[in-house]
C-alpha cells in the first residue's frame, strides 16, 4: 500500500506552491519526479491541477485551453521567485560565484591574521601616490610572518617575476605551461577513471553476487594511501607520463563506481514495473531507464573526481619521475622556500585554480545536459 | 486480441496471495479471489488499506506472483499477456521519466515493442489528442501540473494499443476538483476506445460514477466480499452524479464496505449518506 496521507495533501496556496518549486531547484535529490515518498515527490504531487485553481474562471469544458493558460503561467510565477539563477547559465554562474567568494574570503582571512600578528607592513611610496604607510600588528605569530604566509599581493607580483634567476620566462608563464602539462595526464586519467566507474557499476548493478564478491576490493583500494602506491606503480609501469595517468585513474574510478551505482539503482520501483510491463528486456531497462537516470549522480561523481584526477596528476609526478608539471614545481619551489615563499604560494595558487577549472568543466557540462531536469539539478 | 464474445478478457479463479514474513506469520493478502471481467467492463477495486486491491491488479500484471491460483488474460497466462504487452498500467504517481519530453515518454513504450517510423509518429500524435496534450508535446514533466503529468501517463499507457488498462489510484494524489475532470476523461477515454479497464481507488464516488461494476474487497485476508452492479446510464455526466440512483449506489457500495450488506439504509442515514456522497472515503 502506499503512502496515502503524504500524497492527499491538499492542495496549498499558490504562494506555498512557489515556495515549493523553489525549494525544488535549491535541493540537491535526483529523481524527485520519480519517488512517490520522497519530500520531492510529495512537493511536486502537492502543486495543484490548473484546472482546479479558482483564479482559472469558470472550470471550462474546454481542458485544452485552460489547461495550457495556467500551466504557463504557474512555470511563469515559479521562475519570478528563484528568477534568473534557474537557467543553465544561472547555475552555473551560481557555482563561480560561490568559489570566487570563497578566494575572497580565504584572502581576507590571510591578511587579517598578518595584521594582528605578521610581520610589520610597510609600503614606501604607496602604488606611486607618495604615499608611505606603515604598520605595526600587536603579536608576533612565526607563522604568520612573511617568511611563511607571504602578503597575498608579494604572491601574485612573484607571477610576472622570472621564474628562476636569469630565465626570461616569467614565474606564470612557466606554472602555465606545468598546469597545461598535468591537465593533459588528469583529463586522460579522469576519462579512464569514469570509465571504469561506469563499468563496475554496470556489473555490480546487474550482479549482486559480483557485488558482494568485488566491492570489497573496490573500497579497499582507496585504504592504500596514494603516496605509497604512487612509487609501485612507477616501479611497475616505468617512469614515465603512464603512472601519472595511473594515479589519476586510480583516484578516479571510485567515487563514480560508488555514486553510478546508486544511481543506476535509482529508478522508482513503479518505473521498474511499467518497464516491465513493456516487455523490455535488461538491456532496455539499462539504456532507457537506469542510464538516463543514473546521469545527475554521476555528475556528483564526476565534479569530485574532477578535482581529484588533478590531485592524483600532481602527486603521481614525483614518483613518476615526470618533470614538466605542476607536481615537480610543487617539489623543487618547496625546496627553496626559505629564500622564496612566494614561489611555492603562488604554485599552490594555480594548483587549486587548475583544480577549479576542472571542477567548472564539469559543473558547465552538468547543467547543460540536466537543463530540462530542474530536479536533478542543484 | 481477438476473444470470442463469451470468453473473459480476465479470469481470476480461486487466487490466493500469501506474503511470507520474518517473524514466520504468514500474511494473507488475497484469499479464494474469483472474478471473471468481461470486454469493454469497467471495473472498480475499492476497499480500506490492507485488502490487497493493488496487490490484485498487479497480479493481473504479472507484476506480482500469485500463491495459488489461475489468472488469465485474453485467455492466456498473465506472463504471456504481459510479454504481449496486453495491458496498459497507470499508478497512482505519473512516473513520468523526467529527461523525456512529454513526447518521448509516450513514445518510450513504442521505442521497446520496435513500432517505429510513421506508424509510431501517428500513434504518438493520436493519443497525446485523446488526453488533449497536444500543444505540450514539446514540454518537460516539471513543467506540468499534477493532472497533466497523470493524463501524459495515461497516454503513455494506451500507446501500445492494449485491450485492458490497470489504473492503481491514478487519481488519488490529486485534489478533489481535478479528479473529478479526469474521472470525465477517463470516461470519454474508455468510451472513445472501447477498453476494459480495472480501476483500484479509495474513493466511493469515483468507483460508482465509473464503473460498470464496482467490486468491493474486504482486508485480513484480502477477498471479494461484495459485487455492486453499477446500472446508471451510459454516457454518464456531471449530471449523473446528481441523480437519486447515484446516491442509492454510494449508499450500496458503503454499506458494503462496512460490512453491513442487506441491512438497508433507514431515512435518516440515507440523508446523511447523501450529503457525505460529496466526500471521498477514507
């Protein structure tokens, strides 16, 4: 039996209605069009039928039309509230925002602790406005002194200095061309490493019994830590571009596997049922249902795996052996920290900028092909 | 689904549906249940909560296994007449596949049977015309009402062309004004394609006011305890909620459930019966 009083809800206010179609946009649960008892499922079964709204006239005999009347103007009063951010591009927009407010924060953070206990600041000649300023903060904090965690704008003038003495490539250029390097070895891992995931769950989901028997295995290959395995497999592969593509893999095919086979067992059991009714075979059920269904977790997936197959590239590198990417940067400016922090600041920097970039790769793609899912789509 | 005149699109003989527990008590949804539903019936399943009506439809399905017993439809087991496609189902949410337009979901079910082309553009465009969803052919299900999605479900469901439709509470989510416009529906529906179709709801109204019989299902076990002919005149209308016969009928098949069969209303509980005919049961 189902749940019958969640579903019989009566029908709220238009107001309430809105609120429930914004609240929709803003939680992230797929395959709220799908599940009977699912907050979701009950806040779309609650929106009422236009016909049955007062303010639609006289209940016409003429369903069509008033029907088609409404129903616009009730997808039309939902996007008044939650308003522009409910396009792709708003979304989007949405996620940029949200990390560059989070850089801004970060930095704000920075300097406040330098300011109350860094080094003393002290400007000569202010941005060319004759201006000297200087500044004494009360505590004295190691850490926090500029040997340490460099003033954010020494980090950035660093970029446009060489990059090593008597080079005429400056610091940017050259962590431009280390990040273009490492993106090359995560963008393969990554394809691999979803792949993968895609592939074991496909099995596990079909076989309870591989499932039981592989799972196991699955998780724990992620209790090995990565800098460990990292020298193994460059022993194993040789050193080379090929155990940077291994790590990332291997860092990436595990959240997809675990988050994909969630969603390949997402699906109503009622759609599993009309499915059946078809006649469709496993195959059927697998494209036309649990696939498609299967595509708002893999993207959840795919935005950690996306960071991660960066993180795996980076790490992968120095036992790899391979000397033009970001990780052997990350090595050699550690190595001179003490007579240049900035160089390794300013690594770290783009390091988590390329990790965004990936990040925002995917979260573009996300909302591009979850555009007509509102649901689906946090 | 050629049947001789006399053969019945369902048979139902001596089905029984046990439901094994944990605890090692047995639960009997379904005992002894006979029913023989003949072409172009339309058949109500009502009952409280618990009396297996849905268990039931889905057993005409082959959704669900029986225990013991026979089932067939158009004369064949329930599993040939489901890999047939015999049958069409609506639930009680649309489960309407949210990256499919409304198009595509009516089409999804010609997509598996391999009816393609021409023919499937035309049967895609002939039933979204029957639910009068034409115009939103194009549109996503978030961007429909409740009532909509239910009548692109519907459509979805008759786009196979099967002889019988299994509808469970299709209509039990939705407010009291928008089930009465698709009870209509559902009616020009039926008339218009001439199919059998067994309706499970909680409603007394909605049973009388579609069906041709209403059977009434009793809980702990699950059987048949009643079978109300429903004889209000065809085509049925909003009228005909209002006639007398009506509310004799609502009477009839809620006396029924409580038990109570033969005892007859006095005056005094038909006038009552009559202002509560307005309300749904449970």
């Amino acid at each position: 039996m189902h749940d019958k009083d969640k579903e019989r809800a009566t029908p709220p206010d238009r107001l309430q209605e809105q609120a429930d179609v914004a609240d929709a946009g803003r939680v992230p649960m797929p395959y709220r069009a799908l599940g009977p008892n699912s907050s979701a499922g009950s806040s779309r079964d609650r929106r009422s039928d236009p016909l049955a709204d007062p303010e639609a006239g006289e209940i016409a005999l003429d369903i069509g039309d008033a029907a088609d009347d409404v129903a616009v103007h009730t997808v039309g009063g939902a996007e008044g509230v939650v308003g522009r951010w409910q396009t792709p591009a708003g979304r989007f927009a949405r996620t940029a925002l949200a990390l560059a407010a989070f850089f801004l924060i970060a930095g704000f953070i920075w300097e406040t602790l330098k300011w109350f206990g860094g080094t003393p600041w002290r400007f000569d000649n202010l941005l060319g406005s004759g201006i000297d300023y200087f500044h004494d903060p009360p505590f004295r904090v190691l850490q926090f002194s500029d040997r340490q965690l460099p003033h954010i704008w020494d980090i950035l003038f660093e970029l446009f200095e060489p990059f090593r003495r008597g080079s005429d490539q400056t610091l940017l250029e050259f962590l431009l061309g280390a990040a273009l390097f490492t993106m090359r070895q995560a963008f393969i891992g990554f394809v691999l490493g979803a792949l993968i995931g895609i592939g074991i769950a496909s099995i596990f989901v079909h076989s309870v019994r591989s499932e039981r028997t592989f799972m196991p295995y699955v998780v724990a290959s992620q209790t090995i830590p990565i800098v460990a395995l990292a020298p193994v497999i460059a022993l194993a592969v040789g050193l080379g571009p090929t155990a940077v593509v291994i790590v990332a893999t291997y860092l990436t095919f595990f959240p997809v596997t675990i988050s994909q086979l969630r969603g390949l067992r997402s699906p109503d059991p009622r759609a599993m049922e009309l499915m059946r009714s078809y006649g469709a075979s496993r195959w059927d059920v697998y494209r036309k249902l649990r696939l498609p269904a299967s595509v708002p977790f893999l993207f959840t997936a795919l935005k950690v795996a996306a960071t991660w197959a960066i993180i795996g590239a980076i790490i992968g590198e120095g036992p790899g052996g391979v000397g033009e990417g970001l990780g052997k940067a990350i090595i050699s400016f550690s190595q001179q920290y003490i007579t240049g922090p900035e160089k390794l600041w300013a690594t770290i920097l783009i390091a988590s900028l390329v990790g965004i970039v990936a990040y925002l790769a995917v979260r573009a793609a996300e909302v591009l092909v979850l555009r007509n899912r509102p649901g689906a789509n946090p | 689904m050629t049947t001789t005149a006399s053969a019945p699109v369902v048979r139902l003989a001596a089905v029984d549906k046990v439901f094994p527990t944990q605890s090692g008590d047995d639960t009997v949804a379904l005992r002894g249940i006979d029913l023989d539903i003949h072409a172009g019936e339309f058949i109500s399943l009502i009952g409280p909560s618990g009396c297996g009506k849905s268990t039931l439809l889905r057993i005409v399905g082959d959704l669900v296994q029986p225990t013991a017993g026979i089932v067939e439809v158009n004369g064949k087991s329930a599993h040939q007449a489901r890999l047939d496609r015999d049958y069409g189902i609506v639930f009680q949410a649309p489960v309407l596949f949210d990256w499919r337009s409304v198009e595509a979901n009516v089409r999804l079910p010609l997509e598996i049977s391999g009816v393609s082309g021409a023919e499937r553009d035309a049967r895609i465009t002939e039933m979204l015309e029957l639910v009068e969803l034409a115009a939103f052919r194009d549109h996503y299900p978030h961007q429909l009402s409740g009532g909509m999605q239910q009548r692109v479900a519907i459509a979805r469901a008759l786009a196979l062309q099967p002889a019988l439709l299994l509808m469970d509470e299709p209509f039990g989510a939705l407010d009291e004004m928008t089930r009465e416009r698709l009870n209509a529906e559902v009616l020009r529906i039926w008339r218009a394609t001439g199919k059998t179709v067994i309706f499970v709801t909680h409603s007394i109204p909605e049973a009388v006011f579609l069906s041709t019989r209403v059977v009434v299902m009793s809980p702990r076990p699950g059987r048949i305890s009643h079978v109300v002919d429903v004889d209000l005149p065809q085509p049925r209308t909003d009228d005909s909620r209002e006639t007398d016969r009506y509310y004799d009928l609502v009477t009839e098949v809620r006396e029924a459930l409580r038990g109570r069969v033969g005892a007859g209303p006095g005056p005094a509980v038909a006038s009552l019966e009559r202002a509560r005919a307005e309300g749904s049961f449970g």
